[in-house]
C-alpha cells in the first residue's frame, strides 16, 4: 500500500509575521498536524485518496494578523470580529465520513483539495501567552481544530465540542505536542 502525501501550502499576507528562525519549525509543526488529523482514526478521507487513486491531500494555510482575519470573518461568515482560526472547507464530510470526486484531485500534483485554513498569528500568539503553553503548541491545536472542520467535525453542541476538544488532544498528544512541550 502506498504513503499518502498530506501538504500544506503557506502564504503570509503580511511581511515579518514569523521570524526567521521560527518559522521552519512552526510551518513543519502544521504540516504534521494536518498530516496527522488525515489519518484514518479521524476520518474517511485516507480511503477516499485511495478510491480515487490519487497521492494524497493538500491544504492552503494562510497566515495573517487580526485584522486580516476579522475581513475575511467579515465577508466570508458575515461576522464582524477577529478569531484566531477559520475553515473553508472544500468537501462535503460529516463527522470525518463522506466522498471526494474525482474533479476534488489537481490533475497537476495527483492531490485532493481539503481546503484553506487561516491563522492570525498575532492572535495564536496572545493565546499562547493567555495559556501558558508555547507558540508551537498554539499553532498545532489551531491547525487539529481546523482540520476537523474541514472533516466535518463541529462543535455546535456541548458534545460535538467536547469531541472535537478529545480528537485534537489526540492528534497532538501522539505528536508529542503537549502543553508542557516547548
């Protein structure tokens, strides 16, 4: 059985947002974190690459400050505030169970569309701080977070967030990325 691929895409809306010697460390923390949230434990969407026979599944995260993200809260979900994380989900999973089609796959890199994820990082920051925990940590929780949602995982109810907490404990906790982690 073949190794699925799980890529991110980064872009940075604002210059020096991270700096330079963090962010190979940080970008790699997210790459494996959203590896991690694709594997099977957490949803159809490793049989799905499999099923359509392509390499494996891809995200753009883009990384912007509070009022990049309060616009795009703005326009995108009709709520005027900043957040730390949104979710724009590109398949159709309930509770990490559904289908992806072949036209979900870039003919270009044999990858299936998840969807894009954005980040303030001034925000991811300021909770780091408020948590007591590292910037790392921050960032891996915000991306398990994000990647359940594009899994269709939701926390309207106080059991779907309880849930959605466990799973993105899970994901990080078999990473090693506790809260004592730096």
């Amino acid at each position: 059985m073949k190794k699925l691929r799980f890529k991110c895409t980064f872009a940075f809306e604002k210059r020096r947002l991270m700096e330079k010697e963090e962010k190979a460390r940080l970008l790699s923390t997210v790459s494996d974190v959203f590896a991690a949230s694709c594997g099977e434990t957490y949803s159809e969407l490793d049989a799905e690459c499999r099923r359509l026979d392509c390499r494996g599944a891809e995200i753009c995260v883009t990384f912007t400050d509070d009022e990049g993200i309060r616009e795009y809260n703005r326009e995108y979900r009709e709520i005027d505030r900043a957040t730390d994380v949104l979710s724009f989900p590109n398949l159709a999973f309930k509770d990490g169970r559904g289908t992806a089609d072949i036209s979900d796959v870039d003919p270009g890199t044999g990858l299936v569309f998840l969807g894009d994820m954005v980040i303030s990082l001034p925000r991811a920051r300021a909770q780091a701080a408020e948590y007591g925990h590292s910037l790392r940590r921050e960032l891996g929780f915000l991306t398990a977070h994000s990647a359940l949602h594009m899994l269709g995982y939701d926390h309207m109810e106080a059991n779907e967030a309880e849930r959605m907490e466990k799973l993105a404990e899970q994901i990080l906790g078999g990473l090693g990325i506790t809260r004592d982690a730096d």
